[in-house]
C-alpha cells in the first residue's frame, strides 16, 4: 500500500478534495470552484491541476500516490462512467479515463456522492467497523447510499441507494420533485418534515410552540418536540413512522448492521435517532431488528474520506 491517496467530491459550485495518508488520516482540505461552463469541460482539469499543485507543494512523488476516488452528484456506472449529470452538464462522461490521462496514469475511481458518502462513513465515520450499512440523508431532499460487505451497490444504471424515491404513499396527489408521487422525500427530508407540519397547523387542533416559531422549519419542529410539545410530537411521530417503514423495507433487501443518519435534519441529534428506531422496529422483520442506529460523524467530509477509501478497494 502507498502512503497516500485523494478524494474528490464534486458539487455543483465547489470541488472538495483532501490528502490523505492511506491510513485514513486527513493531512489537508481544501476547495476549488466547480467551473459548469461549456458542459463541464473544464471541471476535472481543474480538479487535476489543483491535485498536481498540491503534490508539487508537498513534494509528493507520482509513486507514492495509491489512487484518487471521486464523488459525483449524479448516476455513475461501475466502470466510472457518468450517463448524464445535468448538475455538471455532463453526458457520456468517462471519469476515470480522463482524470487518469490528466494524472499521467494515476489510478482513478468514481462514483455516486451518496455512496461514497457511505463508503466514507462506513470506513472512518459513524459506520466504522460495520461492512454492511445504509447511510440515509436528511437534507432539503432524501439521499441514501448502500454498502453491502465493504461494497457500494451502484445497481446496473448507477443508480442504487436513491431510497428517497421509494413510494410510501402511492395516493398522494402532490409530485416530487422527480415528478412522481407519494415519494419518501415528500415526508422524511427538511421540506417534507415542514410540510408535515404546516399541514397540522392548519387543521387549528390546538396550540403550539410552532406557533409562536415565525417561519416552521424542520429545526423548529425538533426544538419543540424536545419541549414535549404535542403537536411537535405528532408531527414527529409521523415523520419516523413513514421514515421507519420505508426502512425496514430497506433492511428486507439490504440486511444492514447499522442505518447512518447524516444530512441536515440529523442535527436534531439523539431525538430525532431514538424515534424513527422506535418506529423501525415496530415495523422491522425478525431477521433484520437488530440493525443498529448511528449518527453520521465525518459531515461534508463524508465524500472526501469515501473517495480514498474507494481506491483502496
């Protein structure tokens, strides 16, 4: 094994990219801007010339470098190819062929943001020492990545883990984002959880802390569902009841030792955890209750730290 290794995360307005030794150390991160013009032409050059000035600046030679893993925000093939990813304005785009002709031959790996997220968090973060994990992204939508025995599970289009378009309610009547309905985003992400509760709110069934909250957030809901407000409290629990079955779906397919919840939600802490695990387990076959519980615990870095791992595979 060489000393050292990089990842990349690839976003939509910046890059992030750390030196690592291989170990699983984080020497150094930092980013640089994601340049989208011209269909994304110039975003792994830039990533390559950052990464070749950071290797000149620590006098890091060529043979020392393991590989580079990046993330990308959009479906990877096992192979590293990007099909489309409208976020980059990429089409057809082979990932590690290019980067590795720009890195004079550096052994390159790609994949899906999420599921190299979970890779990270399965090596170094809230997963550490499992093999086989879910990691479940509480943000502005639903994100997933599926490790199964230190594997990520890309599926045959690179597009296994996006749990957060699994139907849960086939009679809702309001798309998703992804022009479906009845989405686990449309009541498990930040924006669902808001919705959740602005619907309860307009029935007028009582007061509640939220009202006095200005604008109702997700973070709102928490804070008063830790003061043990009622309608906090419905609206909690129904959130962790449809985010719990939709879990123990999951564990049907996936049998995993431990569900990692990361996102912004997540900042809800050890409530939030305690109740959509109540609510799993409610809903969870025999064979699969077991699973554990964690919160994400490496943050953005989650990519960077999965990136590596990735090429140490």
């Amino acid at each position: 094994m060489k000393k050292y290794g990089f990842g990349v995360d690839i976003g939509g307005t910046t890059c992030k990219i750390g030196l690592f030794e291989t170990t699983g150390k984080l020497l150094e991160k930092w980013e640089i801007p994601t340049d989208t013009q011209e269909e994304g032409k110039n975003i792994l050059p830039d990533v390559a010339a950052s990464l070749s000035q950071k290797m000149k600046e620590k006098g890091i030679p060529q043979g020392e470098v393991e590989g580079i893993g990046i993330g990308i925000p959009g479906p990877v093939e096992a192979n590293g190819v990007v099909p489309v990813c409208v976020n980059l304005g990429w089409k057809d785009m082979d990932v590690p062929k290019e980067m590795q002709s720009l890195m004079e031959g550096l052994p390159v790996k790609a994949g899906n943001d999420a599921n190299v997220a979970a890779l990270g968090e399965m090596w170094q973060g809230g997963g550490k020492g499992c093999k086989s994990l879910v990691m479940v992204t509480l943000g502005t939508g639903v994100g997933g990545g599926i490790i199964v025995h230190g594997q990520i599970v890309a599926g045959a289009n690179g597009a296994g883990g996006e749990i957060g378009h699994i139907t849960v309610n086939p009679h809702e009547s309001i798309p998703c984002n992804c022009g479906r309905k009845g989405c686990l985003e449309q009541y498990a992400s930040a924006t669902g959880i808001t919705r959740l509760a602005k619907e309860w709110l307009a029935q007028g069934q009582g007061e509640s802390l939220l009202d006095q909250a200005g604008e109702v957030s997700a973070k709102s809901v928490f804070d008063a569902y830790k003061q043990q407000d009622k309608a906090a409290q419905e609206i909690v629990g129904k959130f962790a009841r449809i985010l719990g079955n939709a879990l123990s779906n999951i564990a049907c397919v996936t049998d995993p030792e431990v569900f990692v919840i990361g996102g912004g939600v997540s900042k809800a802490g050890a409530p939030l955890l305690e109740a959509v695990e109540v609510a799993y387990q409610e809903a969870a076959f025999s064979s699969c209750a077991g699973a554990k519980f964690a919160l994400a615990s490496l943050g953005n870095d989650a990519g960077i730290y999965g990136g590596v791992k990735m090429v140490l595979e």
